[in-house]
C-alpha cells in the first residue's frame, strides 16, 4: 500500500510539472541572422561595358573603397589603382593610364597603343548598333587583320549599296568573337526602304579572308535595333 500510494505521488506531481510546462510562455523566436555584407568590388550600372576598336569587349569592376578597378575582356584581366592626382576617373598599371567616363574608356602609354572605347548602351537606343563577329573554322587571325562592318542601304537590286555607317576593326592578336559597335544618323534610315548590315574580315596585307553570305536586315519594325551576331565564311572555300 505505501509503494502504492508513494507511486501515486509521483505520478501527480509529474503531471503537475507537465501542466506548468505548457503554461510556460513559449521562448522569443530567435532574431534573423544579419544580411552579409555586400562585396566589395561593384560593377558600375552605368558602366557596363565598352567596344574597343580592336574588337574587344571590356567590362568594367570598381572597389570605390580601395580606389582599384579590373577591366576584363573574357580572356585577360588587368588590375588598375587610382591615381593621387584623381579621385575617381584616372587610374594606373605601370607605365598604362586607365581613364573613363559614361561615354567611353581611355587605356594609352606601355606598349598599348592609344585605344579609346565607346561605352555599349545596356539596351538598343537608336543611333547606336552593335553586335559581334564569329567565324566557324579554327583558323587564328593574324595581328593586324582587319575586319569592317557596313550599315547599307540596299533597296535598289540593280545599283550598288549606299553606306550609311560603318566601322573598322584593327586586331592586335585577339580572336573572334570580334565586337563592333556603329553610330548612324537614325533620320537617314528611311521608312519603306531596305537595310542591311555586312562584314568582312582581311588580312593585314589585304587579301579578303571572310565575309558575310546571308542577308541580314535592319529597322525591320521601325523600331532600334537589337544587337546583331554575323556569321561569316571563307570568301574562298
């Protein structure tokens, strides 16, 4: 009887410790892990990228906090600091001068001839065109080859084509893909006529290597034009 009656104490007071329990107000829900901080190097929204004349595209990163900047083209990198007598748009590497502004990027001195490179706009703008070059054979193009990309009026089939823009590419021993950008007078472009955009490519002695086989139009709905990718072939297979 005592075993009895000293189990059935047990038992109530395990029950009342159970009823305390979940009567208890619940523990305060744990705060949110803070957010990380963001990264240090930012691409510039209104930088994105610029075309330069030998056909490369840069891309643009600053570290505003560290005063460093990295254009990157897919292939090299080059890292850049600012320079003392400038707070923002004048950086260097050695012997080069990095300069920039939202229109364009400068990189001169070194052995890097001057190359001055319009900014790409982040969306088609009329006035603007612009697009890459590719070729499908392994073939390296030769420092000093040139390619030019013609924005053409060909509505007449029994004259030849009227040029309204066009672009020259000098290479300096970089590879397709070849990045062109054109400004045109867009009030030259004229409703009901026929546009297209042509290319080659030639050596650096002129021997004509690739060019485009295919029609391509332009200002087909009247509206800018979105960038453009050309396929050429050998001029002789």
């Amino acid at each position: 009887m005592r075993a009895t009656g000293s189990g059935g104490r047990a038992g109530a007071a395990m029950a009342v410790l159970a009823l305390l329990a979940a009567c208890s107000p619940s523990p305060p829900p744990k705060a949110a892990a803070p957010a990380p901080p963001p990264s240090e190097v930012v691409v510039i929204p209104n930088l994105p990228a610029y075309v330069c004349p030998n056909g490369r595209l840069v891309e643009l990163e600053e570290d505003k906090e560290t005063g460093k900047v990295r254009l990157a083209d897919g292939s090299t990198e080059l890292l850049a600091f600012r320079a003392a007598d400038s707070k923002r748009t004048r950086f260097v590497n050695g012997e080069l001068t990095i300069s920039f502004t939202p229109d364009q990027l400068v990189i001169e001195g070194g052995r890097t001839r001057r190359l001055v490179c319009p900014r790409r706009p982040a969306a088609p703008v009329a006035g603007v065109l612009w697009g890459r070059l590719e070729k499908r054979d392994r073939m390296a193009l030769a420092s000093g080859t040139t390619a030019r990309v013609v924005i053409a009026d060909v509505s007449r089939a029994d004259a030849p084509a009227e040029e309204l823009a066009s672009t020259t590419i000098v290479t300096d021993g970089n590879q397709v893909p070849l990045h062109f950008l054109i400004r045109y007078d867009p009030s030259r472009v004229r409703e009901g006529m026929t546009y297209a955009l042509m290319a080659r490519i030639e050596a650096p002695g002129g021997e004509l290597l690739y060019i485009t086989d295919t029609h391509n139009a332009l200002f087909t709905d009247g509206q800018a034009q979105p960038p453009l990718d050309l396929m050429l072939v050998p001029a002789r297979p």
